[in-house]
C-alpha cells in the first residue's frame, strides 16, 4: 500500500478537493483506496455527507485505542472501490493530549501498516496547521503531495509546507519525496500566469506540468462523491494528475 499525504500549511488551496479527486481517479482505475480525514473540520467527511451528530467513528479512534483497526472504522462510498474513515471534532484535542502522551506520535503509522493488505493507496487529508495530526501523516507517509493555488500568497505557504517535509525527512530518516499540484489556476490573469512559471522555476520536476482549472463543477460535492462519473475540466485535469503521480511513484521505486 501506498500513502499519499496531500498536505499544505495554508488553508484554500483545494487540498480536500484533490484529495477527492485524486481518491476518485485512482479507483475509477482499478485501485483499491482509502481516503482518510485528519481534519477537525472534517469537509471531507461532510462532502460524503456523513452525519455528525452523532459523532462518527474514524480517524479520532486510532489514537484512542492501539487496538482500533482501520478496516472496522472505514465506511463504504457510492464510488466502487473507494472507502472513507472520518474526521471526528474530538481531533481537535489531540495536540494537548500529545504532550502527555507521546506515543500517539506512532498511531497512524501503525494503523496504516495493519491495514497495508487491504488497499493499494491511502490518502490523507490532512489539516492546514503544523501540529500532531499533519507531523503523524507525513511521518506515515511514502509521498507527500501538496495542492497550491498558483497565487504569490499561496506560493509563500508551500514553502513552509516543503520546509517542513524537510524536517520530518531528517528525522524520520528515509525520504519524503514530494510532488507539487497547481490549483485553482485561472490563465486569463497575470499573477495566476507569473505564479505557475514561478513554480516551475523554483521546484522543477516536482511541479506537475499542469494545472487544475479553476472550474465550478469542483464545488459540487453531491456529484464528486456520487457514483456516477463526473466529466468537466476539473476532474479530467485530476485524471491527469493521478496518472503523473503514478508514474512519479514507479521511476522513485525503481530508482532505489
């Protein structure tokens, strides 16, 4: 199994959508997938549309109990071949609980490794602030993939974003390797022209060579997460971007 962390330390760069499109696009190809919500905000759950009161089970459960298994947590989606484990407001007290339990540091590792036969990838939607739950994914990870919309502000977070996959490679000690997707990119405006070039300058052959449109049909989340296929600018342009992460991740595993 494969476990993507799609990860940005700014908020509104589409991390959730790419992390259900990119989930989607892989199990339309045949994959088995696992779409996990780290976020206390929990929109990737809500666009499932599953209920909050009361609490789900999911995502908070791993660190509750070392004996909580990802494939009893995991709930079915209309999409063949995609599951779903659910954020839970309870993340939200994790950081302060981390303090005086350190080996919650180790959770999800250790749920993702249990559950290694039972999917082919495993993506993680992980909140836009550097604490327990985003230093648990990319310490888990095999990849990080961070979504950027092609803004200067935007361009300024992933460079925190990277910074800290820098970090939890030196500690973890083997690679992060890190791919990077442009979003919400309007070509009819200056900035969103000069920030993609800017992006291809500085990061090279980590930078996807497309762009994900800015496109309406990404804002519905009924039929994102339906089970008929979605066809509009957006998701093909996703389609795309799963195929190069693909073929990223086979030249890396070969090369080592």
């Amino acid at each position: 199994m494969q476990t993507w962390a799609i990860a940005n330390q700014k908020g509104g760069v589409g991390k959730t959508t790419t992390t259900l499109c990119l989930g989607r696009a892989l199990a339309e190809a045949g994959a088995r997938v696992l779409l996990i919500d780290l976020d206390p905000h929990a929109s990737l759950s809500h666009a499932f549309r599953v209920p909050i009161d009361p609490p789900p089970q999911g995502s908070h459960d791993i660190f509750l109990d070392e004996e909580a298994s990802i494939e009893a947590l995991a709930l079915d989606t209309p999409i063949d071949g995609l599951r779903l484990m659910a954020a839970q407001p309870a993340l939200a007290t994790l950081e302060r609980r981390g303090a005086s339990q350190p080996g919650l540091g180790l959770s999800l590792g250790r749920a993702l490794n249990d559950a290694r036969m039972q999917y082919d990838y495993a993506l993680l939607d992980c909140p836009p602030t550097l604490g327990l739950l985003m230093v648990n994914a990319l310490a888990a990870a095999d990849r990080l993939v961070a979504p950027t919309q092609t803004d200067p502000l935007a361009l300024h977070g992933l460079d925190d974003m990277l910074r800290t996959a820098d970090m939890i490679e030196r500690s973890r000690r083997r690679p992060l390797p890190r791919q990077i997707i442009p979003t919400l990119h309007d070509r009819r405006t200056r900035a969103g022209t000069r920030s993609l070039e800017l992006l291809h300058e500085r990061h090279g052959r980590h930078v996807w060579p497309g762009a994900i449109p800015v496109d309406t049909r990404l804002r519905d989340a009924e039929a994102l997460t339906g089970a008929a296929p979605v066809h509009s600018r957006g998701t093909e342009a996703y389609a795309l971007a799963a195929s190069w992460l693909l073929d990223s991740a086979r030249t890396h595993q070969e090369a080592a």
